[in-house]
C-alpha cells in the first residue's frame, strides 16, 4: 500500500512538472516560466544565500504568531467547545475574523501598532487563530455523548472528563486545525511582507516582480506547498482513515 502511494506521488508530481515545462515552451504566457528554468533560479537562490537569508526573517513573525495562535486558540477551542455561553459569546467573532478581508486590514494594524514585528505575528494570528478554535470547538461538542456518559458513569469528575475523554477522543480534529492554522500562519507572513514591509520571502517576491524576475515568483508561491510536507512529519501518528489491502 505505502509503496504503491509512493509510486503514485512520483508519478503526480512528475505529471505535473511535465505539464508545467510545455506550458512554459507553448508558451501560454511569455510571463510564464518554464519548469527548469524555476529550478535554475531556485538553485541559484540556494547558492547564494539568498533563500536561508529570506526564510529566516519569515520564520520569526510565524514562529511567534503560531506558538500565540496555538496555545490561545486551543485553550478558547475547548471553553467553547464546553460552555454554551462561551460558544455565543466568541463563535462569531472567530467566524468573522475567518470571513474578514485581511488585506483591508493590515493599513489599520500598521496605523496602530506600525510596521514592525508586532504588525506581522497580529497578521499571522488573525490568519491562524480562527482555524485552531473553531476546529477545536467544533471537535469538542462531536465528541460521542457515549463516552461522556460512559465517564460520568464511573464517578469521573469533571476535570477528568474532560482530560481523559473529551480532548483525547477530539485531539485528531485539534491537530487537523493545527496543520490548517500554520498553513494560514505562513500565508498571512508572508501577506504582512508583501502588505507592510517588504522582508524575507516578501521581498524576494516583491523584488522578483519589480524586475519581472518571475521564475522566482513562481517557486516563491510554490514553497508555501513544502509547508505540508513538514506538518506530515511533525503529525504522522494522527494520520486517519486510511485502509491497509
């Protein structure tokens, strides 16, 4: 099964690298680059210094803004999961958040709080936070009345309901949130670079258009897809749903 998945990825990706090389060579655009010119460029870059330097100054303002947006967002996740009173009192701000223009409201952060750092983890919080407690919440009330039922039975207090059965029965759904909160965490980094201040990969895009540099605009947008590969490797023992032959 492991190997026949493996032998069907490298056919997708090979698939797609084809398509993408005649795409360049028809071409569809003469803004469009070819798939091994985007490689030379991403080589180029990687000799350089030019991509560990710009990965770098993002990382920070993401690093930040998620480790905030996770513990927070989990915390709010479970009380409103939990309360019903909680539940009316913050469901909508988090649905509006999810649903808000990001882009409108990054000139309003920077006349608050400027264009530094704090500017760019708020864009990174307001990105992932909504994912993580809504996807937490939603997980906590799914979680079977049977199993509750089967705790209070038991003389289980509480606390220990709510340790022992709620967050372990909902903790797939908490950590599918967590891979779909970075993802818009690394998203909303590199908005804030392109929005406020043009730093790290932000800049890279940025400069690249200016000189209309545009295979690097291209692997630019590609990088934010190695974002799941590494969320495979940190959540791999809460894969589901898979079927073995």
């Amino acid at each position: 099964m492991q190997n026949r998945a493996f032998i069907l990825k490298l056919f997708s990706a090979f698939a797609l690298c084809f398509a993408w090389e005649i795409a360049g060579r028809v071409p569809v655009s003469y803004a469009f680059p070819t798939f091994l010119e985007s490689m030379s460029a991403l080589m180029q870059m990687t000799a350089d210094g030019r991509l560990f330097e710009a990965y770098a100054e993002t990382l920070r303002p993401l690093i930040i803004g998620i480790a905030i947006s996770a513990v927070v967002g989990i915390i709010v996740g479970l009380w409103v999961g939990l309360s019903q009173f909680f539940d009316w009192l913050f469901s909508p701000i988090f649905i509006v958040m999810q649903a808000a223009p990001l882009a409108a409201l990054i000139p309003l952060l920077v006349l608050a709080y400027g264009i530094g750092l704090t500017s760019k983890v708020i864009v990174v919080c307001i990105m992932a936070m909504p994912v993580i407690v809504l996807n937490t919440s939603g997980a906590v009330k799914n979680t079977p009345e049977s199993l509750k039922e089967m705790g209070i039975s038991f003389l289980a207090s509480r606390l220990s309901v709510i340790s022992r059965i709620i967050i372990p029965a909902a903790s797939p759904v908490i950590f599918a949130g967590l891979r779909l909160g970075i993802s818009a965490g690394f998203i909303g980094a590199i908005l804030a670079e392109l929005k406020i201040t043009p730093t790290g990969v932000g800049d890279i895009i940025t400069y690249s258009r200016s000189i209309a540099d545009y295979p690097i605009i291209v692997l630019s947008v590609l990088f934010l897809n190695l974002l799941d590969k590494v969320e495979t490797l940190l959540f791999k023992g809460n894969e589901r749903g898979y079927v073995s032959d």
